[in-house]
C-alpha cells in the first residue's frame, strides 16, 4: 500500500486517461467511467466516476503495481489549492475517514478547479 502518511506523496502531470485505461479496466466496476489521468516519475492516479486510483510501481522494473482505491464515497472533506505566478504547483487534499490527508501535487499547467468540481459532484 502506498504510505499515505507522507504529506507530499505525488508530483503528477497530466496524462492522457486512454493510455492507462487498458491497465485500469480490470479493475473497473460495471459503468464505472476513467474521467482524468496524472502521472509522476512511475507512479500514477486516475480520477474516475467513483474514485481515485493511485498505482504505484514498486521494484526495480516497475513491473510489481500497487493498486489502492480511493473512493469518493469515504472523503470527508477536500481541499484545493490552485497555481500562482511564482509558485507553478497545484495541490489538491483529500481527509478520508480512517486514513487522513492525502495529497496530491500538480505541477504544470492543470485545472485543478476541474477536478473540485468532479470531487464535489460525487462528495456533496
């Protein structure tokens, strides 16, 4: 599992979400939908309908992932912090019910007001 314990766990770029939506469809739920895609170093998160998904490439090639499900039915709160002049990065928080915070950073041009949106939608 991923140690969401770190306060600054991914710095994610934006990603097309068809090229990693033949990896997530196994794990998909029936009319579940990949809405967005971000992805750091190896790492990556996937927004969909119902949740977020954060894959975590672990070993020496990557081939070993970590699949943790965030479902949007568990946030109690969430935070979204945009971009400014100086410093590019955006964040987005997330405090689950029996996990804590978890947050995740954008770096690059990324409307991160879309993705509160999104959250919101299935949260409110």
């Amino acid at each position: 599992m991923i140690d969401f314990s770190n306060g600054s766990l991914f710095k994610l770029q934006q990603i097309d979400p068809g090229s990693i939506a033949s990896e997530l469809q196994p794990l998909l739920v029936q009319g579940e939908q990949l809405v967005s895609a971000f992805k750091g170093v190896r790492d990556y998160v996937a927004f969909t309908d119902k949740r977020v998904i954060a894959v975590n490439a672990q070993g020496i090639t990557g081939k070993k992932r970590d699949y943790t499900s965030l479902p949007y039915s568990k946030i109690q709160a969430f935070s979204v912090e945009t971009s400014g002049h100086f410093d590019l990065d955006a964040e987005l928080d997330l405090w689950y019910s029996g996990l804590g915070k978890v947050r995740f950073e954008f770096k690059g041009k990324v409307d991160i007001r879309t993705l509160a949106n999104l959250i919101g939608v299935y949260v409110l």
